[in-house]
C-alpha cells in the first residue's frame, strides 16, 4: 500500500495522509536510520563534520518531516484512530531517542570530533551543536552503568505516554462538557457576536437555541459578560474540574494520578543523571544557571508586584460592593473587572471587537513585518491543507530570496486541542541540493465568523497572533544552515519566548494599530479617543495579571525542586503554598487548575514556566530600543533581524542580546510596561 508520509517530498499532503499509514512509516524511518546509523559506525574510524554529523542531522530530518504532520493532525483534527496511531508511536520514538542518546560509540564518535583539529575550523554554529550534542549524550544517560541506562530508557518511554495521557484527557474533558440554553434571557450581558457563536454551536450540533461549550471563546464570553451569577458558577466550576476527580465528569478523565506518576518519574531521572530534582535537571540546559536564581527572580518579582495586586482585587471587590455584591467569588472576578474597566475607562474588549476583523489584522500583522524586517508575505492556494479555513503563505524578503512559509490556523472547532501555538513542520538546513526552506504551523483558538461577519478578534487575540507570529519569524527567518542549531533549535528554553513577546508591543502602538485595525462596516481606524482609552486601560489590573503568572511559574518550579519520593508530589499542597505567598486570589476548594496545566504536563514548560517572566525581561528591554529609536525604524529592525531572528540557536542569547542592546538585560523596561515602576 502507497504511504504518503514515506513519499512525501515537500509539504505535506495533509488530504491523503489516514491514521492506518502512521505505524508503518514510523516503523520504516525509525528502522531505516538505525541501520544507517551502524553503517556510519562500522564504516568509519576517522570522523569529520562531513562524515559524521551531516548525515546524522539528514537522518533527524527525515524522522521530523514524517512525525510532524502526524504530531500536528492529533492536536487539530484529532479522532480515536489518529489518536492510537499517534499514541502506538510514542513509545517506539522514545526508545529510538534514549538508544541514540546512550549508543557509546556515536558519542565518542561525536567527542573525536570536539577533541580533533577540525573543531577549531568550525563555525561558532557548528561548534554549539556539537556542544549541544555531548551535553545531551550526558543527559541521555550515556555515562550510566548498563542496568541504570536500561531504566532510564523505561522511564523516558513511559513519560511520553503519560504526558499524551494528560493531554488527551484535558481535550476530552473540555468537549465532555456542554451546556443546551433555550431560554436567550439566561445569556442577558453576553454580547451579539458570542451569542451567535453559541448559537453557531447549536447548529453544529443539531439544536435550536443556544450551546455554551468550554472552548475558550465560549467559557471567555460567559465568563466576562454573562449577568447570570448561577451561569457564571456553573461554567466556572466545569471548566476549572476538567480533567480531575471533581466537577461534571468527576474521575473521568482525571489527570490525578498521572500527574503524580509524571513527577515521580522525572525526579527519579534526573537522580540517575546526579541531579538533585528535575528542576536542576532542566536548567542544565537553559540560560538561568540555578534554581535559587530562579526562586529569587520570580520572588524578586513577586515582591515589586503584590502591594499593586492587592490593590487591584480591592478595587474590583469595592466596586462589586457597590452594586449589591457582598462576597467576591472566583467566577465573578473576570464580570466585574470587565464592568470595572467599562466604567473607569469607557473600553472593553467588545468595544474594540469590530476594529479588528481578521483581513485587517492579518494583513496588518505582515505589513508591520514589512516595515521592520523589509519581508513580501504572499497567501499561496492550493496548498493541501487541514481543514478548510487553513491559509498558506510565503515569506520572502527584499532580495526576493523565498525565507520561510507557514500554515495558519486561526479559529477553535471540535477536535482540535485549546490554546495557540507555533510549530515546526520543516527545519532549514542547508544540502548538496540547496538550501530547505523552513516551515510552521500558527496554530490558534480565536472565535469564527459568525452571522456572515468575518471573523472579529478581541484585542487579546490580535496580541496571541503576534506572540506566535514571532514564534514563527524565529523558526522561519533563521540563517543558520545546520539544522540542530537552526531557528528555534538549540534556543534555551528560557530564551525561546523574546521574539514572540517582543511582537506584542506593537499591537499598542499608534503607528501600527493603524495598519492592523479598522471597522468591520466601514474600515474606520480606531478613533483617537478609543486609542486614549486604550492606553489608559493598558495596565489595568496589571499586578493581578504579574502575580497570576507569578503562581504559575513557583508552582512549576518548586513541583520539581522540592519533589520528595517519601511523600509524593504534594500537587495541591505546594499549589497551596504558591497561593499564599504570592496570589491574591484564592479560587475554592474543588478548583483543580493543574489538572489542566498542559505547559508544564503535556509541552516544554516543566521547571521552565518561568521562562515567560525570564525572556520578558529581554522583549520588554529590546522593545525599548524600537521606543528610542522609532518603532518602525528600519536599521532598528535589521539590527534586530540579524542579532536575534537570523541566528537562530547558534550562538549565546546573552550574547546575541547585547549585540542587539548595546548592554546586558535591564529588568526596569518590563517593570514599565507592566505598570510596576
């Protein structure tokens, strides 16, 4: 039987690719590259750069190109049969992985190379991945005795279930739950344009009336807006029980005992390498250097932000006060705020909705790319995609070099996992055949078109585009020619999050608010009284957002820092603690947040959640700049180009940071755009 996956030559085709054809591929690839691998092996006593590591980063692709689309269609169109595929994989992918990462020979064949004459020959790029490469034989457990390699490997291939495991429970708990409204008088407050999307809901599902479902633009727009205080606390309480042993669907899907099994198994893997936690473990490769740099730099925080915090949820406890509210609650909180900010202000989200329909903010967003980096973005038809909203386009810069290219997948459906995101479908690398264009997938949640309107974002999601954007102009725009160090590849983690937040900044400036807004109905740009109003709203609430983040990232940290095998995870325990030294607010008893918490369970954040607040340092201080210098300022922009997007993971970010500033990192610019200092 034809596979596509293993005759796929450029983009995937994603119309002919069916769960039946995943196994078979990945089981060929997988024996494929290790056949090759003895070869390369046996054949060779003297290894090079061209003998050795060419061919292995060949080998690395080949296994991305076929996993990648498969990755992608669980987490966008995912079904029972793709799931199993997906999931029969896992495990096979592990053990090929800790075998790679404990095979003696290939590491000390990888060493001849970093101990020889040719290493000082090599590019600084070349010479990072080679270093990249040994330290991560040594976190494979490369130097551990024979029966502790063996469970090493046993633990990594059971993580990888696990970590799915927790995903999919999350994506089935969130599509579990449903809520049939008749009756339009219980979404009295809830504005037009999300009323239309339940009802859109409905229709999906062949019902009159009304489905509020727990995708986020559905629980955002009850949660928000909707006057019904009982509504409001059953979503709530669906919402923030998913996955656990409390809630609708109690025990269900309950991500508990994973959890439990998850931390347990990656601090006995970091023992096995000589680690005292996973959270040491982690930063071994990461720029932070220790986790009591990490505990002071989030408490660091935590202390400059929680006098704002308090005063913050005060103010919103006042104010419900007034209006005959006598006890605060956690689903009342996202209501009043809204009412808050309305009346102190005279904005909202929805005010601002109608200004930013999706062909402006689109086009909007590669317009600011144009003017900062000199890029030509151009929709490409015809491309196989997911699913019929998906859009293609090409990246070229001013050379008319062809740079990158990307899918874009904008709107929540069923099946498809919450969130935004970007990934990597092809890595540039650089062959006897020319250059590998690389390629993304932006993946994001944002509510549909609805009514015959186009799609209409919140600002919040306008901000989303552009952090995955800059995601995907790190992944895309990179220079590098050796794929292990190309784009996002080799980046510490705690770096990776500067070229997204750093995009943010412009959905608040003046100059580009023109290019990315204007009336659904007319194309009339944001008035300069709206655009006021905006400004003074910029940082409101500012120290509950900080201190929120704040928890999230302690919690992280100290589950895997002060994980103790005699006494378990002590999830909520630890959550408890987190709560009381640095939140403001303190959700009730059953609100099971973790159970959900895919970052850190289910993606790349585990100990590294902090990396928000670390790199936020960096784009708020590199923003800076573009304030000094002018916002579309090209040298600026090509400064930040070459310093940072084209550099991909070859070289130090600190490094890459100060070429780019002039300086090291000052934390005063986040402080100042939060509205702390």
């Amino acid at each position: 039987m034809p596979n596509p996956l293993l005759e796929m030559t450029g983009l995937p085709p994603f119309g002919d690719i069916r769960p039946e054809h995943v196994e078979p591929a990945i089981d060929t690839v997988l024996a494929d590259n290790r056949a090759r691998i003895a070869a390369l092996l046996a054949d060779t006593e003297h290894f090079t750069w061209e003998s050795l590591v060419e061919p292995m980063e060949a080998l690395d692709d080949r296994l991305n190109r076929v996993w990648s689309p498969v990755g992608h269609l669980n987490a966008v169109l995912n079904s029972d049969t793709l799931r199993a595929a997906y999931n029969a994989c896992l495990p096979k992918l592990s053990a090929y992985q800790t075998e790679l990462g404990q095979n003696a020979r290939l590491f000390e064949a990888y060493k001849a190379i970093a101990d020889g004459p040719e290493y000082a020959t090599l590019a600084p790029g070349q010479r990072r991945l080679i270093d990249n490469v040994l330290r991560d034989f040594r976190l494979s457990g490369v130097d551990l005795p024979a029966a502790q390699q063996a469970r090493f490997k046993a633990i990594q291939e059971e993580l990888s279930q696990l970590t799915s495991t927790f995903g999919d429970h999350v994506l089935d708990a969130t599509h579990a739950w449903r809520k049939h409204v008749s009756d339009e008088g219980l979404l009295a407050g809830i504005p037009d344009n999300s009323k239309a999307l339940l009802r859109q809901n409905a229709e999906r599902d062949g019902l009159d009336g009304f489905v509020i479902t727990l995708e986020f633009p559905s629980y955002f727009a009850v949660m928000t807006y909707a006057d019904d205080r009982e509504l409001r606390h059953e979503v709530y309480e669906a919402y923030v029980t998913r996955a656990s042993e409390r809630g609708p669907h109690a025990g269900k899907f309950d991500n508990g005992p994973v959890m439990e099994r998850i931390l347990a198994l990656r601090h006995e893997a970091a023992q096995l390498l000589g680690f005292d936690s996973y959270a040491e473990h982690s930063l071994a490769s990461k720029m932070a250097e220790s986790p009591a740099q990490v505990l002071a730099f989030l408490r660091d925080l935590a202390r400059r932000s929680l006098d704002l915090a308090r005063r913050d949820l005060d103010e919103i406890r006042a104010f419900a006060g007034a209006r005959g509210l006598d006890h605060l609650q956690a689903w009342d909180i996202g209501y009043y705020a809204e009412k808050l900010r309305e009346e102190k202000y005279a904005i909202s989200q929805e005010i601002l909705r109608p200004y930013f329909p999706e062909h402006r903010v689109v086009g909007g967003l590669f317009e600011v790319v144009r003017r900062l980096f000199g890029l030509d973005i151009r929709e490409v038809k015809g491309v196989p995609v997911w699913h019929e909203s998906v859009r293609f386009f090409d990246i070229l810069d001013n050379q008319g070099e062809l740079r990158g290219r990307f899918y874009l997948d904008l709107y929540a459906r069923p099946k498809k996992r919450g969130g935004a995101w970007m990934d990597d479908c092809i890595g540039r690398r650089r062959t006897r055949d020319g250059v590998q264009v690389p390629v993304a997938y932006l993946t994001c949640n944002f509510s549909p078109p609805v009514d015959g309107k186009p799609a209409l974002f919140t600002h919040d999601e306008v901000q989303t585009l552009f952090h995955e954007f800059g995601h995907g102009l790190h992944h895309m725009l990179t220079r590098v020619d050796w794929l292990g160090v190309s784009g996002i590849n080799g980046v510490p983690w705690d770096a990776v999050e500067l070229p997204s937040q750093f995009m943010e900044n412009w959905c608040w400036e003046r100059e580009a608010l023109k290019l990315i807004s204007g009336h659904f109905l007319t194309g009339e740009p944001i008035p300069e009284t709206l655009y006021q109003k905006m400004i003074a709203a910029r940082n409101f609430q500012a120290g509950m957002q900080m201190v929120r983040q704040l928890e999230f990232a302690l919690f992280d940290f100290r589950l895997h820092a002060d994980y103790d095998p005699a006494e378990g995870a002590r999830i909520q325990q630890i959550l408890d603690e987190v709560r009381a030294e640095v939140a403001v607010v303190h959700p009730p008893e059953y609100n099971r947040f973790q159970h959900g918490f895919s970052h850190i369970f289910a993606g790349g954040y585990a100990a590294g959640y902090y990396s928000y607040k670390w790199a936020e340092v960096l784009s708020a201080d590199a923003f800076s700049r573009f304030e000094e210098e002018g916002i579309f300022n090209g040298e600026t922009g090509a400064s930040f180009l070459a310093a940072v997007l084209e550099q991909g993971g070859a070289r130090d970010p600190m490094e890459l940071f100060v070429e780019f500033r002039g300086r090291k990192p000052d934390i005063e610019a986040l402080l100042r755009h939060s509205g702390i200092a």
